[in-house]
C-alpha cells in the first residue's frame, strides 16, 4: 500500500542525474589516458630500444554502454531509457572558463556641495556673524560719537564691556558640545572688539598716552592669542588679527605713526603661537597687514617730501625709519625660528622676503647716508642668518642672499658716484664669482652674475659703440678704463668658474666661451682706446688705442692657441677661442684700422699682427710636424 503523503521522486531527474555521472566518468578515463600517453612521451629511450622496439600502436580506451535505469514493475509509469540529449557523448566535457576578474574601481562618490559639507554652514554664519558685530562695534565708538547718540566715556565702556561679555559667552559656549565653532567665534569677535576699543581710546580720543595704549593692546593681542593656542585653533588666531588690521585705520582716522606701532606690535604679540605650531594662516595674518601699512606709510612720506633733515617732519621720519627696522627685525627673527622647526615651510621665506621690503624702500625718508648705513646694516645681518643659524633650508638661504644683494646695490647706488658705479659693482661681481669657486656657492654665483649684468650695463652707457667707431665721441675716463679691464676679466672667470661648478656642460661652454671672448674683445678694446686718448689726448690717443687694442686681440689669440698645443685636452676649446679672437682682429685691421689709422700706427699694426700670424703658424706646424714623426717612430 502506498502512502499518498509520502513526497514523491521524479523518474527523469533520476535517470538525468545517472546520465550525467556516466559522463563525467567518461570524461576522467579519458584524461588518464591522455596523462599515460604524455608520460610515455616524455621518457627517453636508449638507442638500441628505439631501434628494436615495434612501434606501439595508440591505445583505445573502450566506451562501455551507458547503464539503463531500472524499470519498477509496480509503478504505472513505464521507465523511458536515458533521453537522447542528455546521453553521454564521446567528446570530454569542457569545463567553464572562470569570468574575467576585472579591477574594482572604487565608486567615486558624487561630490558634496560646499553648503552641505559637515559644519559649513555654521563656518559661514559665525564668520559673517562676528564681521556684523566688529562692524557694529566700530559704528559704537566713531559713528555714533559722530552723531552725538552717546558721551565718549559711555561709548567706550560700552565697548569693553560688550567685548568682555562676548570672550565670556565664547568661553562658555566652547566648553559644550558642538560649541566650537560658536565659541571660537564669540571669542575672537570679543578680543577683536576689546584690541579696537583700546585704539579708539588712544589714538581717536587721546584718553590714554601711546605707551600706555601699546600696552594694554598688548595685553589683549596676547590673551586672545593664548586662548587662541589652548584651543588649537588657528582660525581664532588668524580672523582676529585680520579684523584688527582691517578696522583700525578707521579709527585711527588714517595710517598714523601710532597705528602703525599698533600693527606692529600685533606682528609680535602674533608670533609665540606658532611655536611648535604649522600655523602659515597666522604667519600672514600678522606680517602682511604691517608691511603694507609700512610701505604706504613711506610712499606718502616721501610724497610729502618727509625726511629727518626737513625739521617739523624729522620725528616722523625717524619713527617710520625704527618701525620699518622692527619690522625687518621681527619678520627675519620669527621666519627663520620658524623654517628651522619646519623646512618644509614656504610661507615663512616668503614672510621673510616681505618683512624687509619697507626697509628696502626707506630711501625716500632717509638721507643718503642714514640710507647706506640702513641698507649695509640690512645686508650684514641678512649674510650673517646662514653663516650663523644652521642648518637652514635651500629656499630661506636663497631669500636671504636676494634681499641681501639688494640692499648691497642699493648701498652701492646711495654711496657711489655716478661715474664709478660701474667700477664698484663690477669689483663686488668680481668678489662674489671668486669665492662662488671657492666655495662651490651657486648663491653667490648668481649673486655675482647679477651684480656682473648691471655693471655691464652702465659700462655699455658710458663707453657705447660710438665711442669706439668715431674720435669725436672718444672718451677717456680712469672708470671706463677700469670698468672695462674689470668686465673683460669678469666675463672669463664667469664662463670658467661655471664650467667648473658644472653649471655648464661641454657643449654650452663652448658657445658660453664664444660668448664671453666677443665681450670681452669689446671691453678691453673700449679700455685700452680710453687710456690712449686719456694718455695721448682724443687726437693720438684714439688712434694709438686702436692700434694697441689690435696688437693687444692678436696677442691673445697666440697666446691661447699656444695654450692649446700645450694642453691636448683643451685643444679644441683653445683653437676656437684663438681662431676665433684671429678672425676679429683681422676684420677689424683691415674694416676699421684701415681707414681710421694712420701713418706709423697703421704700419705698426699691419707689421705686428702679421709678424704674431706667423709666429703661431710656424709653432703650429712644427707641433703638427713633432707629431707625426712621434707617430713614425712608435710605428
């Protein structure tokens, strides 16, 4: 009897799942046979066996029959055979390849408008809140004195207490949760407040004298800074200098001298939270609102014709002239404490590099001397950081020896007198490539080169083309005559101490030497026809100087080739420079010395570069002749 609850078996998944086995059965077989048949391939039989053995015939695996299923008697379905599809074939079942693994790109996540960021918003607010309320402050303490709402005393303790009551509210907002950004801002807005109400009361009211005033803002700046470093928040710090800087000139009705002591006191009380402390918000916040007052405070002194010998305007000429060396002072001393913590940090050089700049620009308010001592003084203690302070990274070194260089040029400029000012900075150019060689300083290389460019240039002023092509133009100066000696021999050691260095490779020094001997040509020509017409007058002493300027190139050009047979590693470089210097003293004795010379002179010139021609080519010859019978002989 058949239970009729019991679950039934489907007959053709039975007889599909038994096919299926069959096959797969199948399928190994034949793998080992293929496994055997490789083996049997692989062995290496000796010569006699492969000789004598038979060749074997291939073995066939025989298929045996695909097993039927059972048929049950009792049952009414009759037991239909393996169907025909899902029979077992012959050819072995491929397995499936695996599906190609591709890489997983991570999903980039649609990108998050700025609004909706995690506490944007409340950034936004509190920055534009606590602008709206320094704003309000301001109109307390001037707009409102201007409108006649409030007594001045009211005004002004109204301000103090409503900055209290903010840095109080902020102190205890900060200390809840979520309350970091509200705090930070109530207190910044109330230090900011409280820094404006004490410059009110000095420099808009006159309440409080100016080193009473300094002090109690230095108070300030440095109990807002102190809160600012216990919270770690450099947005604090940073906000609340920029308002103070912003907001004051208005209040200080102008870039008074009292104000600018202000915001350079805000420089300083600004600096001890960047201790230990990556803070480049900061280190601008302070710096940059000084600096520009400073240099706008110069530019109008200087329009206004302030100096400290005009009498009423000396007092304020020498305070802008201590507080752009405050600033100087402030600006290099906290850089380079900075970048020796951190090399890696830029925006210290560049604060370095702008601190200066008032004293840099000081020229207008000082007199010439007060000029130069400033300016050597800057110089001095600007050379002295990395002789002193080390190690210091590449970029602060490279800042100062800039700034360096310019307050040298400018002493250079101040003390110097016009006509000598070529042979001044030429000797500094001079100097500053010597010891680049010593002291394999690309630094001071630069420098010299630098300094080697702007002689050259007011050497092409004094001594220009004319003056050499036309008597009438000649001129006859020691410093023309010393200038050019000086660039000529600048233009050599410039070109040698760079090759040296590995500034310049082979093949650039061979164009660089090209370069330098075309100048240099020019430069001791212009030399030696200034001393001829300084020793003999413009009328001999021009012609003279031209006859001794192409005696003098021929000289040169013999003398290096000369030097290039004597060095063999040179050669070439050597006969360049001397074919090249042959060729330019040879157009000019017969393009220019022909026509202008005249009488011995030109005889002379004529006589001597010929007599130097053959020289060179009978030394030439005998050293090629030398050679070739060295050859023979080890031949």
């Amino acid at each position: 009897m058949v239970n009729s609850a019991s679950p039934q078996i489907d007959p053709q998944l039975v007889a599909r799942l038994s096919g299926e086995f069959d096959a797969l059965g199948l399928h190994m077989r034949g793998v080992a046979a293929d496994l055997t048949r490789l083996r049997s391939q692989l062995e290496i039989p000796s010569p006699l066996s492969a000789q004598q053995a038979p060749a074997q015939p291939q073995a066939h695996v025989p298929q045996p029959p695909v097993p039927q299923p059972p048929v049950q008697q009792q049952s009414p379905v009759q037991w239909p055979t393996a169907p025909t599809p899902l029979a077992p074939q012959a050819v072995p079942v491929q397995p499936a390849p695996w599906p190609p693994v591709r890489a997983q790109v991570p999903r980039r996540d649609p990108r998050e408008p700025w609004w909706q960021r995690d506490g944007m918003v409340s950034r936004v607010l509190a920055v534009a809140g606590a602008a709206v309320t320094l704003i309000g402050v301001l109109m307390l303490l001037v707009l409102a004195a201007q409108a006649g709402f409030f007594g001045p005393v009211a005004r002004v303790s109204a301000g103090a207490v409503f900055s209290v009551a903010l840095v109080g509210a902020g102190v205890r907002v900060f200390g809840r949760q979520g309350g970091r950004v509200g705090g930070l801002a109530l207190a910044g807005t109330g230090v900011a407040g409280g820094y404006l109400d004490v410059v009110a009361a000095t420099s808009y009211y006159g309440w409080l004298p100016p080193v009473v005033g300094l002090a109690v803002a230095f108070g300030i700046a440095a109990g807002g800074m102190t809160l600012a470093t216990r919270w770690q928040s450099q947005p604090l710090a940073a906000l609340t200098v920029v308002a103070v800087a912003v907001l004051a000139p208005a209040l200080a009705d102008g870039l008074t001298v009292t104000l600018l002591a202000f915001l350079v006191l805000l420089q300083v009380a600004a600096f001890p939270p960047q201790l230990g402390r990556d803070w480049p918000y900061l280190h601008a916040a302070r710096t940059i609102p000084a600096v520009l007052g400073m240099l706008i405070a110069l530019a109008d002194a200087t329009w206004n014709g302030a100096s400290p010998w005009s009498g009423a305007d000396r007092s304020v000429a020498v305070a802008l002239l201590a507080l752009a060396v405050m600033v100087a002072v402030v600006g290099v001393g906290s850089a380079v404490v900075l970048v020796r913590r951190n090399t890696a940090d830029v925006t210290a050089t560049v604060m370095l590099v702008l601190a200066t700049l008032p004293l840099l620009f000081s020229g207008g308010v000082a007199g010439r001397w007060t000029e130069v001592v400033l300016q050597c003084g800057l110089a001095a203690g600007l050379l002295a950081v990395p002789a002193l302070v080390r190690p210091l990274p590449g970029h602060t070194r490279v800042a100062t020896a800039a700034v360096a260089s310019l307050a040298v040029l400018q002493a250079t400029v101040g003390a110097s007198p016009r006509d000598a000012l070529p042979v001044v900075l030429l000797a500094i150019a001079l100097g500053l490539v010597a010891v680049a060689g010593q002291a394999r300083s690309r630094i001071a290389y630069g420098a010299g080169v630098g300094f080697g460019s702007i002689g050259a240039l007011l050497f092409l002023d004094a001594a220009p083309p004319e003056a050499l092509a036309y008597q009438a133009d000649a001129v006859g100066s020691l410093a023309v005559i010393a200038s050019g000696a000086m660039l000529a021999a600048l233009m050599v050691l410039v070109v040698g101490q760079g090759h040296s260095m590995g500034l310049l490779d082979d093949r650039r020094a061979d164009a660089a030497w090209l370069a330098a001997g075309i100048g240099a040509l020019y430069a001791g020509t212009a030399a030696v026809v200034a001393a001829g017409v300084a020793a003999l007058g413009v009328d001999r002493g021009f012609i003279a100087g031209h006859c001794a300027a192409t005696l003098g190139a021929m000289v040169l050009a013999t003398v290096s080739l000369r030097w290039g047979l004597a060095h063999p590693d040179r050669a070439h470089l050597a006969l360049g420079a001397g074919l090249t210097l042959t060729f330019a003293a040879l157009a000019k004795l017969f393009l220019f010395d022909l026509a202008t010379l005249d009488g011995m002179f030109r005889v002379l010139a004529f006589i001597g570069v010929g007599l130097l021609l053959l020289a060179a080519g009978t030394r030439y010859a005998r050293a090629f002749a030398e050679g070739a019978q060295r050859g023979r002989v080890e031949a």
